[in-house]
C-alpha cells in the first residue's frame, strides 16, 4: 500500500477522501457517460461548433437536405394541384373515368397512395441518416 | 338504460381503470408530462390518430360528405397529407431539442421569457378553441343520442368536461395515451366495420356503389315550395361555388397542411417517445390509420347520402348524426349504440389531449420559465401546477359550453384552431430549425402577427360575419349582421404568409448575436440526438 501524500504526519490517521482505506470516494471519479447528462450540463462539455464543422456532420445534413427538400416540394405542389385542379377546372375534374367515378374523386385518392409512398421513401432513406448519425457519436465517443 | 347508455357507461368504466393504473405508475414530471417517454412506436401511432381524428372528424366530415358530396371530401385528404410536414419537417427535430413543449424548441435559441409568453398565449389559444369546439358538439350529441335516457346537453357537458379533469389530473399523460389508443381502436373498428355493411349494401359491387353516388336524390325547400332535386355527389363544387369557392379550397388546403404540425397537442404526442427513430415510426403507424380511415369517410358520408337520404337525416337530428343514423338503418338499435358510444370515446379522448398540451403549457411555459426565470421553487411544483391548471381549463371550457348552448355556430372554431396553429406556430418553428438568423424578436413578432391575423380575418368572414335571413333565430344567428369583409371562410391563405412575414421582418430588423451563436448546438442537437431527453419514469 502506497503512503497517502495528503497525511501529515505518520501520526495522524484521520483517512482522507479518496484515501485507499476509504470504502468508497464520495463522488464519481469518472466523467458520467453521455446519457446520464442533462442538456444543461452537456452544453458545456460538447463543443457544438466542433461537431457542426465536422465533415461527416455536414455530409450527414446534405444528405437529409437532398431528399427532404424535392420531397415536400414535390408533395407541397402535387397537394395543391388537386384544390386548383377542382376549384378552377371542375369540368376537367368532373370528366368521367370508370363508369360513374371521376377524375376528380380519382386524384383524391392518388393522394393517399402518394402520401404513403413518400412516408415509406422516407423511413428508407432515415435509416441511411440514422447510420450517419450513429457513426458522428460514435466518433465523439458517445456511443 | 339504454343500450348506448351501457355502451358508455363500459367505455367510462375501462378508461376510469387506466386512470387509476396509470396515477399509481407515474410520479415526478417526465412522467406526468411524457408518459416517462416510454410510449412505443405503435402505441403513439395509435395515440396521435387518437389525437387527431376528432367528432369533427368522423361526424362532421361523414356529415359533410353525405350533404355536399365531393367537396368534404377535400378535408379528408388535406388531413392526411398534412402528416407529411409532420414526418419529413417536424417530429425528429422537435423529439431531439425539445422536452414537454413546442415551446421547448422555439425558445432554445431565443430569450427564453418573451418566446415562451407568447408560445404559450398561441397554445393557450389553439387548445381552448378547439375544446370549446368539442365540448359544444359533445354536449349536443351526447344529449341527441341518450334523448331516450333524459340527459340534457349541460349534464353532458358537465359529465364529459369532468371526465377529461380526472383523466388528466389524476392520469396525467399515461392516462391520456391509453384513452386516446383505445379510442383510435374502436373508431377504427367501428368505421371499417360499417364500411364492409355499407358496401354490403351494394352487394359489394363498387360500380353500383358509385352509380348510387351519381344521382343522389333528396328536396329543398325554398319559399315553402319543396322541390326535387337529383345531383352527382362525385361532382366537385357543391360546397365550394364560385367567385371565391376555389380561393376558399386553396386557403383550407394551406391550414391543413401547415396547421396540422403546428398544433400543440399533436407535438406533444412526440416527446413521450424513447427517441426520434420511435417519433418516426409512430407517424408512419398514425398515417396508416388516418388514411385508411379518412378513406373510409367516402364510404360513411356516400352510404350515408344514398342508403338514408339527406331528407331522412336533415328531419333526425341534421348534418351531424349522418354516421350514426346510417349505422341505424344497416344494423338497427345495437349498432346505433355501438356507433354512438364511439363517437363519444372520440370527443373524450380529444378533450383530453386538449387539456393535457394546454395545462403542460401553462406549467412548463408560462409558470416556470416566464414567471419563475426556469426552475422550480420547490420539486413537484410543475406538475401540482399542470394539475391545478388542467382543472381550471376544464371548469372554463364547461362554463363556455354552456353559455354557448347547443345551437351555437362553433365549428368555425375547428378551422380557426388549425389557422392559428399554421399562421402563428408553424412559420416559427420551421425558422427557428432552419435559419441561423433567426432570433427572438422575429419569433416575437412571428407568433404575434400569425395569431393576430388569423382572429382578426376570421371575426370578419362568413362564418361569424353574415346577414341572416329573418327566420334565423337565437344562437345560430351569425356575430355580426354585416356583409362579410373578408370573403373565405379559412383564412390561411393571407394569414399564413402574413406570419412569415412577421417572422422574417422582426428577425431582419433585429440582431442578436447569442441566437445565431447558438444555431450549431441545435443544428447538432437536432440532427443527432446528442444530449436528448432520456425515457424514465421520474
């Protein structure tokens, strides 16, 4: 057993913290691991800057750019064509498709499929963005 | 006692159940107000579908359906495409940086008092509309459909407003997800099975079905002389008529769409996921349910037009009781009931949802961060505050409902609900997760001016601003006996711009370094989940 330097004296047997012959520190000695952190106390501890700069941090954000932004573009204008479509060319819309159904009631209902289809383009390409994400923390050695 | 009074009365009792399981589960705030965060990715599914598909939904929209054809049909694909701004904008960012609050996130860059003030003020807004909304159409059905009990429309607004108070305070957000996934269950069940009736009616051949559709038959008094009038249900433009009719479509299709991810009860559906992925799936699973079911209106409100008849349900009770009176005439007394107990799970598991994001609002915003500068006097304070609030929210949604009375035009406070929610909350939190510039005056102004814009527009528009004919009396009588100065009925298609704009001029006018400075951390935040508020139960 190695002498404690905190002693005083060889005399004094008052155990310091942190002392061998302690039970336990008071205390973690460790740095707590990130998921038991606050975000009040992690903003201090991850320098936020660092990571936004990292090139796989922007490469993670390019990626999500370039699927979210043609996808709400493309279902922002797809959606509105349907109220256009009915409220300026009712005719157009009231043409007949399938003995008494119409084209409107029709483009009313291709919007559930595409609404589906994007929900479900999205999930694939998320699991790409998770992955990316899962390897910046763990490049920070988060995870 | 009626069979719908049993039906009921079983509802009350399972849900009363959950109450009582989930008070004795939950203690400390992440529980009261996230359900610990341990909600699945189904479960949430069910549980914002639970949310969202409210009475307006399956009575009104079946309702609107079965009178104006086609046309109501517009609302029914608006609400599902809106869950696309939920998923791909939305729900991860606000998962990753927020807590208990939309608020959460609007003020994470920003001085947190004056945002979180006026979040709250819009949230505060959104919820009470849309609870007075339900609670008025509660009343009134709940007193329609147990006519035979003796139940008036106060005992049922009493009895539903009180129900929504126990649920929250005692259950707090576990309770209220286990309403709203049993609700979104039976309503579930309750639709495709009288979908199946319905096309069984037509022996399962769609073309009949939509032959039956295209000459829909029903009578119009006018100048008490009634005369026949066949017409093409499937023909766009029965509700929406010219000169403003399309403006009106395309004006509602921009409320729904923006709105629907700006509501506050909705976002606070994803904090009581573990994390953003499970926040993913449970969109996906919510637009499962809501399309399927909003599909399935065409067959209620279609069914209903041909197999009762607009007269039939005009003389029974009006637009409203379209979906239970054609579940009458396919299945008889049982399956009224049957339809009639759904209906009223579905306004209680709203309700519910109404005062739980409003009474965590007022707690977390409001209390805690506006007046005590964010933390807590003593522990345990914010949640006897959500508490506290949830119970005076809901004796003022009571007292409001019944002064109101059942003839009192509120479905114009749907509509209003989700412009605020897309002119005043929307623009906000797409700009403070998107643009660096952004900072506290420009959400400020952006809340302020989406919220003043659409209450503004809405007082003067047809739904509040008419003149009524003579024979219009007490309560149905519109606000103001004028001319409409604003001509749509939805005003998001001028309101929501106008609260883009708010947003971006405060923000231009204005400069604050410590916002900007703070943009990477939430960018970080946002995109990675680093730091994330954990699932426990404390």
């Amino acid at each position: 057993m190695t002498p404690d330097p905190n002693r005083k004296s060889p005399s004094d047997l008052t155990p310091s913290v942190g002392a061998a012959t302690d039970i336990a520190p008071l205390g973690r000695t460790q740095p707590r691991p990130a998921h038991e952190l606050t975000a009040a106390e992690e903003a201090q501890v991850t320098d936020w800057n660092k990571v936004a700069a990292m090139e796989e941090f922007r490469a993670l954000l390019k990626a999500k750019l370039r699927f979210i932004a043609p996808a709400t573009a493309f279902f922002a204008i797809y959606y509105f064509a349907l109220p256009v479509l009915v409220g300026y060319a009712p005719e157009l819309m009231g043409k007949k498709i399938f003995g008494a159904v119409n084209l409107a009631y029709l483009f009313a209902l291709s919007q559930f499929v595409m609404a589906w289809v994007i929900a479900a383009l999205y999930v694939r390409a998320a699991g790409r963005f998770d992955k990316m994400a899962e390897a910046i923390l763990a490049k920070l050695k988060f995870k | 006692m009626s069979t719908a009074l049993l039906m009921f009365v079983g509802f009350v009792g399972v849900t009363l159940v959950i109450t009582y399981w989930a008070s004795r589960r939950s203690s400390g705030a992440n529980a009261f107000f996230a359900a610990g965060r341990q909600i699945t990715a189904w479960q949430n599914g069910f549980a914002v579908a639970g949310d969202y598909m409210s009475a307006a939904s399956f009575l009104g929209i079946a309702g609107m359906i079965a009178f104006q054809g086609y046309d109501g049909f517009m609302y029914s694909v608006g609400f599902l495409v809106a869950y696309l701004t939920v998923l791909l904008i939305v729900a991860e960012p606000l998962r990753n940086a927020g807590k208990y609050t939309m608020a959460d996130v609007l003020a994470y860059r920003m001085k947190a008092r004056p945002v979180r003030a006026m979040a709250a003020l819009s949230t505060l807004t959104v919820s009470t509309f849309y609870m007075i909304a339900q609670m008025v159409g509660a009343g009134a059905l709940v007193a329609l459909l147990l006519k035979s009990s003796g139940i008036s429309y106060e005992a049922a607004v009493i009895g539903v407003g009180i129900l929504m108070i126990v649920y929250v305070v005692f259950g707090g957000m576990l309770a209220t997800t286990w309403v709203q996934i049993i609700k979104a269950i039976l309503l579930m069940g309750g639709t495709i099975l009288l979908s199946i009736i319905v096309l069984g009616h037509f022996g399962f051949s769609l073309s009949a079905f939509f032959d039956a559709i295209s000459h829909v038959t029903y009578h119009v008094t006018k100048d008490s002389v009634k005369t026949e009038v066949i017409q093409n249900f499937l023909q766009p433009g029965l509700r929406y008529k010219p000169p403003y009719g399309a403006l009106d479509l395309i004006s509602l299709g921009m409320a729904l769409l923006l709105g629907t991810a700006g509501l506050p009860h909705i976002l606070v559906r994803f904090y009581t996921v573990p994390d953003a992925k499970t926040a993913r799936y449970s969109v996906v699973w919510a637009m499962v349910l809501i399309g399927t079911f909003y599909i399935m209106t065409t067959l209620l409100g279609f069914g209903a037009a041909t197999i009762v008849g607009r007269d039939f349900i005009t003389d029974n009770g009006g637009t409203n009781m379209s979906a239970p009176l054609l579940a009458q005439a396919l299945g008889g007394n049982f399956f009224f009931a049957f339809i009639s107990a759904i209906a009223f799970a579905t306004i209680l598991a709203v309700v519910a949802g109404l005062t739980i994001s409003a009474s965590t609002s007022f707690a977390h915003d409001f209390w805690t961060n506006v007046i005590h500068h964010g933390t807590e006097r003593k522990p345990g304070e914010e949640v006897l505050v959500a508490r506290v609030t949830a119970f005076v929210v809901g004796a003022i949604a009571i007292t409001l409902a019944i002064l109101l009375g059942s003839k009192a035009n509120v479905a114009f406070l749907v509509g209003l609900a989700f412009a605020v929610a897309a002119s005043a909350n929307l623009p906000v939190i797409v700009l403070s997760l998107f643009w660096k510039r952004f900072n506290t005056a420009g959400a400020v102004c952006g809340l302020a001016t989406g919220l003043a814009a659409s209450l503004a527009l809405i007082l003067v528009s047809p739904s509040l601003m008419t003149i009524d004919p003579p024979t219009v009396t007490g309560a149905a009588r519109h606000l103001f006996q004028h001319k409409p100065l604003f001509p749509l009925e939805n005003p998001g298609i001028v309101s929501i711009p106008l609260g883009f704009l708010g947003a971006i001029m405060g923000a231009l006018l204005s400069r604050e370094p410590a916002a900007e400075a703070k943009f990477a951390e939430l960018t970080v935040r946002a995109n990675t989940g680093l730091g994330a508020e954990k699932a426990s139960l404390h």
